[in-house]
C-alpha cells in the first residue's frame, strides 16, 4: 500500500483494517487487535453491529438524500429525541462535529448581532479542541493544531480551563462585547482534562448572570460517553447551546448543534434556528439520521 497520493497530514501508522467486529478489529495478515482506540470516541457501540449493518444496508436501498428543499422525516425524529434526552429546544443536522461548532459559533455571532454588539467576542478554553476548520482552529489552541495557518479569525478569548478568577478578570476588560463562553465539560483531546468539581455550575450562573450563551462542546463526551447521556447532565445544568458529532454517528458521518430556542433576550426567539439553517445548509444526508436514530438506546 502506498500513501504517495494522500497529502500528509496525520502521518498515519503502517497498519491498516480491513475488518471490525465488536471491540475488534483485524489487519490485512489477518492479525487481530483489540481496538481500545474506537476511533477517537466515534464507535461508541463497536464495529460491525448488527443493527446498524441492517439500518445502514436498508436505508441505501431506499434513499440517500434529498436536500433540505423538503422536510426529512427522520431529521426531526431524531431532533425530537435529542433534544427530549438534552433538554433543548431545537436541532440542526451537520455532517461533522467542526461544522456544529460553527453553527455555534454562528449562533453566537447572532445572539450579539441581536444584541446590538458590534464586535462579539467568544471565550473559549486554554488547551481546547473544537475542530479544524479556520473558524473552529481559531476556538481551539496549541501549536500542534494552529501552526501554520495564521491569521486565524479572531474573536475569541482564551482562559485557563477550571479558572473562575480568570473569566472574572475577561468579564472586567471585555464584558460588553462577550456574548458566549464555548467550552468541552471535559476536555478530550489535550489528555482528558477535567474542570474542579462545581465548575461547569458556576459558569452556567456566570452566563445566567450576564446573558452570556453557555456553548457546550459535548462532541467527545456526549451520546453516553460519561455514563450520562451528556456530560453537563452529571452536574445539573442545562447549556444554551450543545453540540454532538463522533457517537452520534457511530463512524456516519454526522453533526448536531442543539440550542434552547429563546435563550435570554434573544428575540423573536424562533428566528434563532430558522436563520442558522438559512445561513448554513448542510449535506442534510437521510441516512445518517435514520442510523443514528434506530440504533441508540433510548
Ligand atoms: C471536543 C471536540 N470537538 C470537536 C471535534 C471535531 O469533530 P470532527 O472531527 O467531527 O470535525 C473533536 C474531534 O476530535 C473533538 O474532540
């Protein structure tokens, strides 16, 4: 096998799977591994499940997409459930958990536009990972994904993770202009960070107490990751915003951007997820749906 052709990106091991069943996988001399790695946190339910081997093979028969010129039955099922496991309001359908951030981020953007902010700012999480398109890069930090790619989008303000005194510090200096904190309830990519106990409590009353939106980034942590549905759920919060890709999926390409419908002085309240679908038009594919729905527990 040679990878000549592929642009070198994740400089990839010498070892490739052709086969997955459950927490195994097999290579191609037929060696078999367990898969402790399930894809970053994507094979939530294991390889090869029969339920989504059958979802999957019934739904390509039938139909793959359509577009969101026409309602998709199984999108506001799925939405119906998500959003009754979450306790939001509304769902809007990606194809990656890079383009639910930024139907977040655009949320955001929004919110201060409806405000009459000018120039909104974000904070976002010192060592924190959001995605790798400009916009999510620019939410994210550390060289070992921005390097390279300057001048990323601003309008954001990184704090230390688990530092209550630092927003504290970012509200003083740029109060006005703040209109959302985004964050991971736990941080997955910089090693599996977690914030001190009563944290993620505490911002949410911080964003109570100035209107700011509360994002959660649940793409690793969310769909059961932490014994929860949602990570936020062990602390007895609701998020303004929440997004979820990876487990959704289970290796289907697959985004969600949940949202209350009326977070605070946000108004009229329905243009919230009437314009995010306006302005960002996904693939809005059948059968991720379909297969995401039929096959989660719940
Ligand atoms: C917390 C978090 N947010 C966002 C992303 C980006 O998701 P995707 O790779 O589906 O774009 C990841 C991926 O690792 C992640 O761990």
């Amino acid at each position: 096998m040679t990878t000549a052709c592929l642009m070198t990106t994740y400089q990839p091991l010498a070892l490739s799977f052709i086969k997955g069943l459950g927490t195994r996988l097999w290579d191609q001399a037929g060696r078999e591994y367990l898969d402790a790695v399930a894809g970053v946190a994507v094979t939530n339910v294991g390889h090869s499940h029969p339920k989504i081997v059958s979802a999957i093979s019934e739904q390509a028969g039938l139909l793959l997409h359509t577009s969101n010129l026409y309602s998709i039955d199984w999108q506001q099922r799925l939405a119906e459930k998500l959003t009754r496991l979450s306790g939001m309001e509304r769902a809007f359908f990606n194809n990656s958990g890079a383009e639910a951030n930024e139907t977040a981020l655009k949320l955001a953007r929004l919110y201060g536009w409806h405000k009459g902010i000018e120039q909104p700012l974000v904070v976002v999480m010192e060592n924190a990972f959001h995605g790798r398109t400009l916009g999510t890069l620019s939410a994210s930090d550390g060289p070992a994904v921005r390097l390279g790619f300057n001048e990323l989008p601003g309008d954001f303000i990184k704090v230390p993770f688990g530092d209550l005194k630092a927003l504290d510090t970012v509200q003083q200096a740029h109060g006005p202009r703040i209109v959302a904190i985004l964050m991971e309830p736990i941080q997955g990519e910089s090693g599996v960070q977690r914030a001190p106990p009563g944290y993620l409590k505490a911002v949410r009353e911080l964003c109570n107490r100035r209107s700011w939106l509360l994002m959660l980034d649940e793409i690793q942590t969310g769909i059961g990751r932490t014994g929860q549905w949602f990570a936020f759920q062990h602390e007895g919060i609701v998020p303004d915003v929440m997004t979820l890709a990876k487990g959704l999926g289970n290796g289907v390409p697959i985004g969600a951007c949940l949202a209350r419908a009326e977070p605070r002085s946000y108004s009229p309240p329905a243009a919230m997820a009437a314009r995010s679908a306006v302005i960002h038009w996904p693939a809005g594919s059948v059968a991720p749906c379909w297969r995401s729905l039929k096959n989660k527990a719940c």
